[in-house]
C-alpha cells in the first residue's frame, strides 16, 4: 500500500507542480476544473442511487465552480448562491419522503459550493502577486502535513483525535503533521515568497496546515455517513480523487485570503 502511495504521488506530484509553475492560465483551470468534476462524480457516488441524481450534483458543482472562477468579483458570489439553490430545489419534486428530500438536497448544496466553489478559490490565488508559490506553498503545507500526521501517529499516536469520525488519527500524528506543514511551507516561502516575513508565512503555513487536517477529518465524516471506506478507486494507494484533494479543498478560501493579505512584495505573479 505505501509502495503504491509513493508511486501515484511520483507521478501526481511533477504534473500539479508544472500546471501551477508553467500554466498559469488554460492548463491550470482545465487542471482544476477536472478536479471539481472527478471528486463531484466521486461525492455523487457516495450519497446518490440515481444516475439523475448524481449528474445534478455534478453539474452543479462545474456550474459553481466556472461562475466563481471566470465571472466579475461582484457577479460571483449570487450565481455561486444561485447554483447552489438549483442544486437543492431540483430535489423537492417526485414521490420521496420529505425528510429524505431535504436530506438529498442538503447533500446536493454541499457538494456544489464545497467541491465547486472551494476549489474555484484556487483560481482566485493563482492571479495575486505572487500566486504561483503560494499556491505551492499550500500544497507543501497540506501535503507534508498528512504524511508526517501519519508517520507521527504510527510511531507515537496514543490519544485518539476523533474516535467517532476517524479511529486512526491522534492528536500526536496531528501535532506531527502540524509541524512539519510549519516548518518546510516557511522554508519554501524563505526561498521563494521575498518580502513575506517568517512570522507570516509560519502563521499562513500552520494555518492552512490546520485547515487541511480539517478537510481530512471532514471528508472521513462524509465516507461515515455514506458508508464507504474510500471516495473512489482511481488513484492507487490513495483511493479516490476526493480522498488525496480533501485537505487542498479544504484550505483553498483560507489560503486565498492568506495570500491576498500577504507582505508580498516582488517578483512576477
């Protein structure tokens, strides 16, 4: 299992990084786009029988995602609303109790504005000054943070995070993880954010590392309401899409705001 996780990050990790550094424009939004639409395919799965259903779900999620991404910042966020709303009210028709309605179409708004609207703040970032790292910056936070979360938890885990959504974690693999998302996304802001101070860039890394496990957590929690063990089976060792990008959907706003706010003062964007 670890052999594979290592092979399907080799492989995954050159093509994120090089869309971020090197295609800044169509290749990074078809990049993120297709992100929104495998993990809404993946969520769908997980809640919904109906082949109706899931394309709802879905669409709503590309639609959220391309009308926060490509509209003006003051059109935005009421057709991201409105995506959302169409998303819930498609369920009140049909024959279905109305407790297993609202149930549907609470599930169908999550996923649009979650899946769809998180992701598209990655957009946003891209564009600031600076954005590329901090785009990497977040990866570096989230992605070292999981592993050392694992490591740690293995070697040292004793006090269990929460038990009821995710049996496995602690609070030891999470302090592990939280570290190393401090320490090595700093480094990288060192090299490659001039102008950001320290204090900053370890705040903005321990932030998104934080957000990141809380993705992690809130993705075990959908998995255990759905019944399932993984989102999908498309990436070896990983699971599915849903499962290797929650903890990046998860810290897409915060990251945003982070870098929008930011001291950064050089270099292109």
């Amino acid at each position: 299992m670890l052999g594979k996780r290592i092979l399907t990050a080799a492989v995954l990790v050159p093509i994120l990084a090089g869309a971020v550094l090197y295609g800044p424009g169509w290749p990074f939004l078809l990049l993120t786009g297709a992100a929104v639409l495998l993990c809404a395919a993946e969520y769908s799965r997980m809640f919904f029988s109906f082949s109706r259903e899931r394309a709802i779900v879905v669409a709503s999620a590309l639609l959220v995602y391309g009308s926060a991404a490509f509209l003006p910042p003051g059109l935005a966020v009421p057709s991201l609303l409105l995506c959302a709303g169409l998303a819930a009210f498609s369920f009140l028709g049909g024959e279905a109790p109305p407790g297993e309605k609202a149930r549907a179409a609470g599930l169908a708004a999550l996923g649009a504005v979650y899946l769809g609207g998180f992701l598209s703040s990655y957009v946003w970032t891209i564009r600031l000054p600076g954005g590329r790292h901090w785009i990497l910056l977040g990866f570096v936070a989230v992605a070292s943070g999981d592993t050392a979360a694992y490591f740690t938890g293995k070697a040292f885990g004793k006090h269990p995070l929460s038990p009821r959504v995710s049996p496995n974690k602690t609070l030891e693999g999470a302090a592990g993880g939280l570290a190393a998302s401090v320490l090595l996304s700093t480094g990288y802001a060192a090299l490659f954010l001039p102008g950001v101070s320290y204090g900053y860039a370890a705040l903005a890394s321990a932030l998104v590392g934080a957000a990141g496990q809380a993705g992690d957590l809130f993705e075990s929690l959908l998995k255990r309401a759905a019944g399932v063990k993984d989102s999908g089976t498309m990436l070896p060792g990983h699971g599915g899409v849903f499962d290797r990008a929650d903890g990046l959907i998860a810290a897409g706003p915060l990251l945003y705001l982070l870098a929008a706010l930011s001291p950064y003062a050089g270099g292109p964007a």
